[in-house]
C-alpha cells in the first residue's frame, strides 16, 4: 500500500480530476511550490482508501452525516466483524450501554500506578458515546445482530500515557458542569484542522464564526444525503487534506502515525487467527486516519507489522460515568452548543430520511429483518461532480424557523427579557438576511442563533442564562446522560440500596430534602451513618446537611439533608473503583492521608477523630493514634502546635466520657508531647517563623497535660529549665514567658502588674506595648487563670495609651482575635462582664478592682486575755503529744506550746471526737504501725 493507486500520467478512475486539478495548480503561479503535490497527493490517498480490500469507513466524532452513513452501510453490508477505532481494553464495558441513558462515556481509572509519576496519580481516560456518532451505530448493530463480532482495535488506556511525552497531573479544580473532570478524553475521527492558518482561512471565507459552523455548513449537510460512495470519497479527501497539512515534525502526528500502525497490526492478527473473510469485514476509523500511509498499513498478509510494548503493571479500573454535550464541547474544544445542535440535526435527518437507526435495547434484532448484503461494485468517480456542482442545499423551512422564533421568545420572557410578537418577527428576518449574506438559502441553527441575540439581548442579562444559552436549550439542550443501576460499581448500587429507607427517587438530576426523624424511626440512622460518610468522600454539593451535625459526643434525633445525587453520579462511581463499600474507601482515605509524606500529627490526629466519628473501628483508631505519636516525635517545627492541642483536647475528651481510662496511644502521645514541646521551646521562643500563637499552643499543650504527664512519669523539672532557658525579644511572645513563669510560681501577680505599669510608664515602649497586650491574649491559652489580669491590662491600654498609637492598633487587634484566637473571646467577654458594672449610669461612680484593692491584714495569734481560743488551739494544745510526733514524723524541729485554757464542758470538738473516735484511732494506729 505504500505505492500510489494513480498513474502520474492521470490513469485510473481518478485520472480525470487529478488532470483538473493539476491545471488549478498551474493557473495558480504565484502560489506555493507544494500546492500541485499537495492537490493531487489528495486523489491518490483516496484512491489508495478505495483499493484496500478490508473496507474502510472513514467517520467523523458526533456528527450526524457518519452516524446516518454508517446506519445505512450497515444495513446494506451487513459486515460479520467490525474493527471499531477505541482503547482495546474498554471492550467489556461496552455490553453495559444497555442499561444507560446517552451521552455516556467509557472510563478507565487508576489510582495506585506503577510506571508512571506517582504524582500525576490518579489516571483516567474518558472516551464520551452520544446517540448521534457512527461508533454508537456500530456498537449497537455488533450487540444486536447474532454473528457478528465487534474488536477495538486502539491502542490500550496504559498506552495513552506510555505515549505521552510527560505524565502530568491536571492542577485546579474541576467546573461544575464538567462531568469528565480531568480526564484524556478519547476521539474518534477527530477531524479540526491542525494547521492554524488553514482553520482561520475556512472560517474567514466561509463566512462562519468557529470550525463547528464551517463543518456544518460544508460538510455535513451536502453529506447527510449523500450515497455511500459520495460519502467515504469526501470523507477520504477532507481527512486526506488535514493531514498533508498537519505539521509532521510533532509529538502529535508521530503518535497519530504510531496508532495507525498498532491498529492495522492487530487488525491483521484477528484476521489471520479467526480466519475471516475480509470482505465481511469493516474498518471504522476517524477520517485522518483512513489514508495513512505507513508502511505497517493494510491487510495483505506479509504486511509489516508494529512492535507493541508491553502494558505497565498499573491496575486499571473501568466504568461507565454520565457524560453531557456541554462536558463533550468543553474537553475537545467544540464550539459551546455544537453538540447539541448536532443532536438535533440527527433527530430531524431520521425524520426526513427515513433511516432507521440501530439503538440498544432489551431486544435483540434478527437479521431476517434486515436487507440483504449489497455487493461492492467497482470504484467510480464520485469526487468530481461533488466539488464542481454547487452543494445541493434545502430551500427555507417557514414553518421551522417561524416555531423557533416564538419559542426563543417564549423563553426569553420566562428568563425576564422583554420580549414580544415584534422580536419573534425580527429574529426571522435577521436569521433569512444573516443566511443571505453568508451563501445560504435556508438559515442554519447558528444563523438563527446570532439572529436572537441580535434582535432580543439586552445591555444585561437578567437571569441566570443568556441569550445565546436559551438557543441551545431551545435547539436540544445539554442532554445529560445517565449510567443504569445495573452498570453500576458495587459500591454504587450498595449507596442506592441503602438510601432506598429514604423513599427519595435519587437518580433524579434535583435537590432533594431527606426529612430524617431518628427519634421515629430508628431504622434511619443506617442512612445517617451513611450520608455522614458520603458527606465526607463526596463534593459539598452533593450531600450537604441542613439541620444536624457530626461532632464527638453529640447525638441528634432529627436531621435534615439535599441530596443532589443524581448530577454527582460520577463521584459516586468513581468511589467505587476504590473499594467494595463506602466504609472501606473511607478507611483506604484516612490511611493514605496518615501515612502519607507529607502528613503531619494534626493530620494523624484529624484521622483518628474520623475514624471514631464514621467507622467504629477500635483497631483502626489504635493504628491511626500510633502514627500521630510517630508523626509527633518526627516533627522539627512547631507550625501545627495550635491544631494538635484543639485536636488532643478534644479527643481525651470523648474518651474520658465514654470510657474508664486513655487508650494506650493518647497516653504516649502526652508524655511524647511533654517531652517533645519542652524541648522545643527554648528555640521557638527565639525564632522569628515561630509565631505567638505557635508559642502559646506549645504551652497550653504543657500546663493543660501537665497533671497527666506527671503521672506517668514526665518529670516537671524539664518544663522548669525550659521556661528559664527562653530568652524571647519579641514584645509578644515576651508577654507570654512572663504568663508562663506566673504559672510555675516564678513570677507573681504584683510582680506582673508592676511590670506592665513600669511598661506604660516608659515613653520608648509605649509604641510597642499592643504587641505585649497580644501576647497576654494569646497567654489564656496556656493560663485561662490570668483573664482578670489580660482584662486590666486591656482596659490600662484603652485609657493610657496615646491615640497615634491606639487607633492603629485597633483593627489590628481586632483581626488577630478574630483570626488566631477566636476562641478566647467569649472567656474574654465573660471576664470582662463580671469586672465592669451592668448599667450605664453605674460607670461615673465605678473604681476597677485593680485601683480600689483593700490591704488585707495578715492573721496574727491573739494577745493574751484577748478572749477565750479557738476550740481547735485548745484542744491541740492541751493534748499535744499528737502534734509533735506527727511533726517529728515529717522532718520538723520540736517546738514549744503556749498554756490554753482549759476548755470547757461543753467543748464541741472534744465531744464530737469522743462521740466518733473510730477515725482518731486509725489515725494513731497509722502513725505508731
């Protein structure tokens, strides 16, 4: 096949126009050398098409003139064995079609990779199925007809990325509308000039504005009738024409070329292992493909054939997933709207052509029901009459035109434009004028279009749609599609069986309100266990509560969701190439994000939260809470100190309220955090990354665990000799060492208040005495003891403080409290409310605490004579004994006891322990054993 078909002489069934063509070349002296090479190499690839013996049949992806072609080809040829352009491995899925709703697509995902970057994890290629493309034809004659075998032919999902010059992930977030997310989408017939200045020349002369409208109005409506010889000679040169103007010095076309060599060696295998007559046989392939001439292409046996590497050992998943025309246009770059007028456009050409297109359904065809198979005639010039004569084009439908006018305006006043009688008129005298101008006489679905937003599109748009948008829902709408419950993953269908309690119909595309009485009917919680975890695994929008939370330690008896399943079925599929159920995918997440490199022991702790709160899994919760102590021991910076005391606070809790000790791991995870912050904080004090919050989270994790780290063996000392050994400069975090040694007993309050007095006092510290008030604030974590104190040094700010400093000070304040300890407000505010009088009026005569602060007399022994003693001193002191060997048991030097006075008969204590000498007695025996 290398060899061309055609003569130079001009032989063949092509010799007359290849003549007409290489005299345009000539009258064309000023044009570029290359034209005739160009202009007659396109007849000898379609010659060359033509003489294959296997059949090719050249397609275009989503149109509707391949779909019809191919409709009625296969009803004519009725072929035995169809070799379909697509991914080899997603063969099985294609008996699934049956239970779905075009458009879908087929999918393959892998998420665990081995041979490829495990950054660019997760892997996934989409190849979308609409009812209008010849593919689905095939598909649905090959799964309907007995007999006939259908083999895909591409190179497999692993090759796609073997061939790819780099693996990369997809950054940024996926569009709402987007139902393939960020996955390689698949193309059969991918047929968009690749060389840009022959696309801006088609739609510069075509009158048209993007390459969907050219290929409507010059392709694929002169096509829709055409015979089938017509068809694949067109097909053949326009795939032929791309091609030779495709640059062949890219990544792109060696990998176009490297396909067309894998797909005609595995043809030739299948053909020589099943023996198969290659006339019953039919190529489907996209028309860029159809003329290639590598050296590997063609049936004839002695062909060489291509080397095909072997396939990574990454474990592909495979599926179906819904697909949409919006989601098709937005992944291959088609015009917004093409789709779905291409949708339309098919509708109608069954309808006027009376093609009987194949479908998937619960029955199977016979082909006794079909005609007989038409024999192939010999090869005619069909090419020259359809590029000399004009294309035989429909004359204008009124009454088509006139019902789109009054339904756009129809809608447009449903979405608040101002729309009447007089713009449906002008929308039909633009649409005829608008074809007029662009060489048409029947106006097309984009003339029409550009004629409603002239005539009816406001300076704004009023809605959520404009214009152009109503056109396209108008036109067909972005159909959306929908995968079947029986092609669904396990894990899928075990989410609807379980939901079914909820009697919502959940395949519906709307929000639905899950009214959940627990109280009622205890059989809902399952489900609420259940939305939990879909909340958890799935987008916000998907499963999102109204009333009701999931926190430890709270317990609800009514909840209330929206449910938006049905437009979030991907994510629900794509859950179960993870795992057999919802729990085991969740257990898979809190695993991979424990243990993944980057994780920290905020992170580790976050998973084992989870852990209790969806799965109940004591064994799971254990592995989780040993990772964070690992995590925790390995950690060289203190940047997530905050979010491991809220998390550990939180945590011992839930345990001390729901069992009677710590589990093993939160008691390691104290006294590894004892140890671990002391010995950090010398340094985070000094470090300027470190900031006070940092600082303060440290310290609150030490005084708030102390009293349990002591008792299991952590040793105080070590906390004391890192209080001393920090030596902060920073104003703030100088604020919170002072806090901290008022703590340990180093520092007390009279000293503390003396030293911000002596602060307010000194006119060089002044400007930075905001930054000391914020170290107090940030001191309630590790000492909520000093709010009185925060409270005074608040109030001592607010009336001493100059206004060149306050004022700007003030909003900063404000937002620090708001962003870093928004927590300590309401101890704050509570503290606050009991030291400043309740009524307005009551301020003028107030005085703080802090200035109206009685000495308090220290208690004295009473003078003699000064009354009788305390029944206490009277009866220590007459019975001194006791006292002294309890005092010589402790350490204590003997003393000397004054006289009392003998106590009198009605003395309470001595009657009291006469009354009940039981406890006296054990105290003696204590003391003497």
């Amino acid at each position: 096949m290398s060899g061309s078909l055609v003569s130079p002489a001009g032989g063949g069934p092509f010799g007359a126009l290849r003549d007409q063509l290489l005299g345009a070349a000539e009258s064309l002296a000023g044009g570029p050398a290359a034209l005739p090479e160009i202009l007659t190499g396109m007849v000898d690839d379609v010659a060359l098409a033509l003489r294959e013996p296997l059949e090719i049949f050249p397609v275009c992806h989503h149109s509707p003139a391949s779909a019809l072609a191919m409709a009625r080809r296969l009803r004519e040829k009725q072929p035995k064995v169809i070799y379909l352009e697509l991914c080899e491995d997603l063969a099985p899925l294609l008996t699934e079609l049956r239970n779905c709703r075009l458009p879908v697509a087929l999918q393959a995902f892998a998420s665990e990779l081995d041979g490829f970057p495990v950054e660019s994890a997760p892997l996934s290629v989409v190849a979308p199925i609409t009812e209008a493309s010849a593919e689905y034809q095939a598909i649905a004659y090959a799964l309907q007809t007995p007999g006939v075998e259908l083999v895909l032919v591409d190179r497999s999902t692993d090759h796609v990325f073997q061939w790819q010059p780099s693996v990369e992930a997809h950054p940024g977030e996926e569009p709402e509308d987007d139902l393939h997310g960020d996955a390689v989408g698949v193309e059969i017939g991918d047929l968009r000039p690749r060389f840009a200045e022959l696309e801006e020349h088609l739609l510069h002369h075509g009158r048209v504005r993007h390459w969907s409208e050219w290929w409507d109005q010059y392709v694929e409506q002169p096509l829709a009738g055409a015979d089938h010889e017509t068809y694949r000679q067109v097909m053949f040169m326009v795939g032929s024409l791309f091609r030779r103007l495709d640059p062949h010095d890219t990544r792109r076309f060696a990998t176009d070329e490297d396909r067309e060599r894998y797909m005609w060696t595995r043809i030739r295998e299948h053909l020589a292992a099943s023996g198969a007559d290659r006339a019953d046989c039919l190529f489907i392939c996209g028309a860029f493909h159809a003329s290639s001439r590598v050296a590997e292409a063609g049936s004839e046996p002695g062909t060489p054939d291509f080397a095909i590497t072997g396939r990574t050992a990454t474990k592909w998943l495979y599926g179906l997933i819904p697909s949409s025309h919006s989601a098709i246009e937005a992944q291959f770059g088609l015009a917004p709207g093409s789709v779905s007028i291409a949708a339309a456009t098919w509708r109608k050409s069954l309808l006027r052509g009376g093609v009987k297109p194949f479908a998937l359904g619960g029955r199977k065809s016979s082909r006794g029901k079909t005609p007989a198979p038409v024999a192939a005639g010999p090869v005619t010039d069909q090419l020259s009459g359809y590029l000399s004569g004009p294309p035989a084009l429909d004359g204008l439908d009124e009454e088509e035109l006139r019902t789109w006018c009054v339904d756009i305006v129809r809608l447009a006043r449903r979405n608040g434009y101002l729309a009447s009688t007089a713009d449906a008129i002008a929308v039909f005298e633009t649409s005829v004028l608008l074809a007029g101008m662009r060489g048409r006489r029947r106006p097309t679905p984009y003339d029409f279009q550009d004629a409603a937003v002239t005539c009816i599109e406001k300076d704004t748009v009023p809605g959520r749609r404009d214009v152009r948008r109503l056109c396209e829902i108008l036109l067909g709408g972005d159909r959306i599609g929908q995968v079947g419950y029986d092609a669904l993953p396990p894990l899928a269908r075990d989410v609807y069986d379980r939901l079914a309690p909820l009697g919502l119909n959940l395949e519906q595309r709307t929000i639905q309100r899950a009214l959940l009485d627990l109280a009622a009917r205890p059989e809902l919680a399952a489900c609420s266990r259940l939305l939990w975890m879909l909340r958890y695994l799935l987008p916000d929008q998907a499963v999102r509560p109204i009333m009701g939370s999931r926190r430890l330690g709270e317990k609800h008896i009514q909840e209330s969701w929206d449910l938006d399943l049905g437009r979030h079925q991907r994510t629900i599929i794509e859950l179960g190439y993870e795992g057999v159920t919802v729990e085991q995918v969740l257990e898979q997440r809190l695993r991979r994000s424990a243990w993944d490199p980057k994780a920290t022991a905020a992170t580790a702790l976050k998973a084992v939260e989870d852990s209790l709160l969806f799965l109940q899994s004591p064994r799971l919760t254990e592995e989780l809470g040993a990772r964070a102590v690992e995590l925790l021991a390995a950690e060289r910076t203190v940047d997530e100190a905050p979010a491991v005391l809220r998390r550990i606070r939180r945590l011992m809790a839930h345990y001390r309220a729901t069992r009677p000790e710590l589990p093993g791991w939160c008691e390691r995870f104290v006294t590894e955090g004892y140890a671990h912050y002391c010995t950090l904080l010398p340094t985070a004090f000094v470090d300027d990354d470190t900031g006070v919050r940092q600082v303060g989270a440290m310290l609150g994790f030490l005084f708030s665990m102390e009293s349990l780290a002591l008792s299991l063996g952590c040793d105080r000392t070590q906390l004391e000799l890192a209080v001393r050994q920090s030596h902060p400069e920073a104003p703030a975090k100088l604020a919170l060492l002072w806090a901290a040694r008022h703590q340990l007993g180093d520092l007390p309050m009279a000293d503390l208040r003396a030293r911000v007095d002596d602060l307010l006092a000194n006119p060089l510290v002044v400007p930075a005495f905001p930054q000391y008030v914020s170290g107090f604030v940030q001191a309630l974590e590790p000492v909520p003891r000093l709010a009185p104190f925060v409270v005074e040094t608040l109030s001592k700010a607010f009336g001493r403080l100059p206004d060149p400093v306050l004022l700007p000070w003030l909003p900063t304040l404000i937002t620090t409290l708001k962003s870093q300890a928004a927590e300590l407000i309401p101890v704050l505010t509570r503290e606050a409310g009991r030291t400043f009088p309740a009524a307005l009026p009551a301020l003028d005569a107030w005085t703080p605490p802090w200035l109206a602060r009685p000495a308090r007399p220290r208690p004295g022994p009473s003078p003699a004579g000064a009354g009788r003693p305390s029944p206490v001193f009277a009866l220590l002191a007459t019975h001194p004994a006791t006292t002294d060997a309890v005092a010589a048991l402790l350490g204590g030097a003997p003393g000397t006891w004054s006289e009392a006075a003998e106590p009198g008969p009605s003395d309470a204590v001595a009657a009291f322990l006469a009354a009940h000498p039981g406890t006296a007695e054990a105290v003696a025996h204590l003391i003497t054993a």
